[in-house]
C-alpha cells in the first residue's frame, strides 16, 4: 500500500521530492546566503508532520547567531566550526551524519565535511555528565513515564 502521508515516506528516509517540491526555493534562498544548507530534524527523518518546524544547518565564512523565520529553525556554523564538531566525534554530528539531507553543497564543502567525522574513543565523560544531570532532577523513571 503507498504511503499517503508526503511528509513520511517509505523506510524513515527523508522525501527529496517531496522537500524540493515544497521547500527547494526555501532552500535556494538559504543556500545564497550561505555557503551550504543541511536539512536535519524530523524532515529529514521521515517523521514530520503539518505542525513540525523546517531545520537547517547553514555553513558560514564566520560565526553567526542561530534563528527563527517562521517555521524554519536555523542554525548558523561557521566552517572550522562545524570541521571540529565533525572532527571530535561530536553526537551532534553524528546525528548531521546519520539523519541530515545535505540539501545544498555548491562546493562540496559540506560532504567533505560530513565526511571527515570521527568517533570518539569514550563517550564516557558524556555519560557522566547526564548521570549527574538525571540525579538533578530526583525523578524515578516510572514517575516519569506517569508524568513526562
């Protein structure tokens, strides 16, 4: 049976039709601005729906605050910025690496990018840290399943 919902296709993958479709000028417009565009988010995972904002990664020359226009989320990375995030096993990027759509690489720079990713050795030090943050928070997971 066809998908019938245009915002999820088939297999959790992102719908390049469907956001060309309905988004490509968007992302044009993006793409002049920027030097690159990912789209990452629920579009990217298939799971969107009416209500779901539209995410983007946009690479810059420079550093530049993250925004809101409309319903489009946009996150600003400068170049080096986005290669160490890439470079040091960030999760962020691995989520990049895994979800996002690179919608706009004029250069190539983005799949060079995306490709210099490297996992870090221990994600340890992370683990850690959410350990320390969940006692914060003096909830049982049970509570929190009742009342999330």
């Amino acid at each position: 049976m066809p998908n019938e919902n245009p915002y999820k296709p088939e297999k959790n993958r992102v719908n390049k039709e469907f956001i060309e479709k309905n988004y490509g000028d968007t992302l044009d417009r993006f793409n002049a601005q920027y030097l690159g565009v990912v789209l990452y988010g629920s579009f990217s995972r298939g799971d969107a729906t009416l209500s779901s904002d539209l995410d983007l990664l946009c690479v810059a020359e420079s550093p530049e605050s993250n925004y809101i226009e409309y319903n489009i989320s946009v996150a600003v990375y400068s170049v080096n910025g986005l290669k160490r995030l890439f470079e040091s096993g960030n999760l962020f990027a691995l989520h990049l690496k895994t979800e996002g759509y690179i919608a706009r690489d004029p250069r190539g720079l983005l799949n060079d990018i995306f490709a210099s990713y490297s996992p870090r050795e221990s994600y340890d030090d992370i683990w850690e840290e959410l350990q320390k943050t969940s006692m914060a928070l003096d909830i049982s997971e049970k509570e929190f399943r009742v009342n999330p």
